[in-house]
C-alpha cells in the first residue's frame, strides 16, 4: 500500500507542476508581452503588443503618418479617423517580419510617454518626441 501512496504523490506533484507552468505562461503571455513592429506585404507597418494564437493580433496598435509638413509621425490605430474599434486582425500571408522592439527605441519612448493632443505642448526650441506634437494627434518621432 505504500507503494499507492507515493505513487499519488508523485502524481499529485507533476500535476501541480505542470498547472504552475501553464499559468506562468499565459501570464507572461498576457502581461509580459514586448513592443512589437509587424511589417506587411502593403508597406505598412504597426507597433504595438502581438499575439500570434490563433491568429496575428496587435493590441494598442500604432502606426507611422507623414504629417502636412512632411514628418514622420506616429498615430494610435483606434484615433484614426475611420474610428476602428478593438485590436487589428492580421492574415498572416500578409506579414513580410515581426520584431520585437527594443527597450530604448524611440517609437516605444513615444508610446510610454505619449502626449495626447488636448494636452499639446509648446515647442521650445528642440525636437524631441514628446514635445513636437502634431493637431491630428500625431507624435513625431524624427
């Protein structure tokens, strides 16, 4: 009977295991998850948190506009002006490479420190990408 016993625990143990190591991946799936550019076979690209089960998806989603002055700028998906709703569904076919962004990019610096344009702020003379901020809501990252 002992041998039961043990045989249940041992048992018991993997289960908990297991469990703990699924839970720890989907919470490092769900809020771990790095800055992400997705380049498509359009040209286009987004920045933002993927998943990729059980399709491609970008959640919080940014893209590059080129304002009326002619510089780049980056634009939350959801405030352009079809007013989209929700995250962007990718088909894969259409993506050329997804990369993860590094911590210091300037288009992560952009979207952490995001001024939103009610909250415009004067330019003082230098051009970071906090301080150039665009009516459309555009944040220029040059």
């Amino acid at each position: 009977m002992p041998k039961k016993s043990s045989s249940k625990i041992v048992w018991i143990s993997i289960s908990l295991l297991i469990a703990v190591g699924i839970i720890a991946c989907v919470a490092l799936h769900f809020f771990f998850r790095p800055y992400m550019a997705v380049y498509l076979t359009t040209g286009d690209i987004y920045f933002g948190k993927t998943s990729t089960f059980p399709c491609v998806e970008v959640e919080d989603a940014w893209f590059l506009q080129r304002a009326q002055d002619g510089n780049l700028g980056l634009q939350r998906f959801a405030e352009a002006v079809w007013e989209p709703a929700g995250d962007i569904k990718i088909n894969k076919d259409q993506i050329v490479f997804i990369a993860k962004l590094s911590d210091t990019s300037p288009i992560i610096q952009a979207i952490e420190g995001k001024v939103f344009p009610q909250q415009q702020v004067q330019q003082s003379g230098t051009n970071t990408e906090q301080e150039n901020v665009i009516d459309s809501g555009v944040i220029n990252v040059e």
